[in-house]
C-alpha cells in the first residue's frame, strides 16, 4: 500500500472511530490529518486534504482545540494560523477520557444527586423503587468516576501493566 493511500484509510477509519467517541467524523477526520501530519498545517491545507469548506473546517478546528486535542501554532514570519496535534496517543486518550468525563459523566451525576433527592413517602413502593435504581446507577457512575480519574492520572506503563492484569 502507497503512503498516500494509507493515509487517506487512516483518516478516513480515524473519522468513523471518531463517532464513538464524540465528536463528528469531520471533526475526527481533521484530528487525523493533524496526528499524521510532519508539520503544522494551515486552514488551507485541511480544507484542501479533506475536500472540506472553509466553514467546516473552522469550526471542527475551534471545537478541536476546546477538547484540547489540537493547539494553533504561530510560526515566525508567517501571517497565517497553523495547527498541530499532539502526537502522543496516550495524551490524545487521557484528553478524551477528561473531555467525555466533563462533558457526559459529571452532568449526569450531578442529575442522578437531584434525582435521588425525590419527594415522597419512602415507603411507597413506586418512590422506593424509583430510589433505589437511581442509587444504583448513581453508585455506578461515581465508580465509573473514580476508575477515569486513576486513568487520568495514571503513566501509561502503569495503567496498562494494570490492565493486563485484569484481563489476564
């Protein structure tokens, strides 16, 4: 396989893994190219590479940078913005398991703590019923909570020597 075909499979496989996690396949898709990209590229070389419009592309690129995946990058003597993305696929995982973790798990804690907080006769088996499932789903979330905050924080040596042990 050509260079040239593998990273268009890449980018292209990179876009639709993108889903899964999150973000849109344009968005993705843009990461991808900047994951396998030497240099930094400008607006230009994106929308160009990706056949995308300039609209598209300045909007995945800012949303991006707010998931802190991607950084604008300033090079002497040019006038245009340039972009880069971290390399290190340990850094570019931790940074999505934060961003997920921000934006779907706490709001959803944060819901489930209301929640739980229901008026009504405890006794009553409808409102304990109701209850004791938000307790439970709660109980698993701020577990699920602890478990990313280790992996947050962990070296990617330790956390996958952790892993391995678990699925040995």
């Amino acid at each position: 396989m050509k260079l040239t075909e593998a990273k268009q499979q890449f980018i292209s496989s990179w876009g639709a893994f993108g889903t899964h996690w999150g973000i849109n396949r344009t968005m993705a898709q843009i990461h991808a190219l900047l994951l396998i990209s030497p240099e930094p590229q400008t607006q230009d070389d994106i929308m160009e590479e990706l056949n995308i419009s300039r609209g598209n592309t300045n909007m995945n690129i800012r949303e991006l940078i707010n998931w802190g995946l991607v950084d604008r990058v300033l090079l002497t003597g040019e006038r245009k913005e340039y972009f880069t993305a971290e390399k290190d696929i340990w850094k570019v995982v931790k940074q999505i398991v934060k961003e997920r973790k921000k934006r779907e798990l706490e709001p959803m804690l944060q819901l489930l703590d209301k929640l739980e907080e229901v008026e009504g006769d405890k006794r009553d088996k409808s409102v304990k019923t109701f209850i004791d499932t938000i307790s439970s789903i709660k109980k698993l979330g701020k577990q699920a909570d602890k478990t990313l905050d280790v992996m947050i924080k962990a070296e990617e040596t330790w956390f996958v020597g952790a892993l391995m042990k678990i699925f040995k």
